[in-house]
C-alpha cells in the first residue's frame, strides 16, 4: 500500500468521526482501524507516524495511542 492511500483513508475516517466531538471522536477512530484495518494497514500506518506522520490529521495521530500495534512480521 502507498503511504498517500493510507494517509487519505485514514484522514477519511478522522473526517467521518469528527463530528462526534474530539474526545468521543479518538476513541471511535481508534476502534474503527482496530476492528476493520488488518494488521499490515496498521503496521503501515505506524511506520508512516515513525515517520512523522506527514499529512495524517491529528485526531489520527492522537487516536494511535489506542491503535493496537501489529506484530512486527505484519508488513
């Protein structure tokens, strides 16, 4: 997966629950890509933020405290 397709798919999450107020809004973030990203498009997404996170919105990279991280053969 190109980092600019996960970037956008996850800021269309962000986008989705933003209205849901910022707090109630991390948390759904987070289970969204808990219950419906496999362990590779998290894995992605983790490197993407050890990265910096470049174009990723925040609610995102404040929602990936509660991400559940891949294992590492998961990419």
């Amino acid at each position: 997966m190109e980092a600019h397709d996960m970037v956008r798919m996850a800021n269309q999450i962000a986008d989705f629950f933003k209205g849901y107020g910022h707090d109630e809004a991390v948390k759904e973030i987070a289970n969204h890509l808990n219950n419906y990203w496999d362990p590779r498009m998290r894995a992605h997404l983790f490197a993407h933020l050890a990265k910096g996170g470049e174009g990723l919105n925040p609610l995102i990279i404040e929602a990936s405290a509660n991400i559940r991280k891949p294992k590492a053969d998961a990419a």
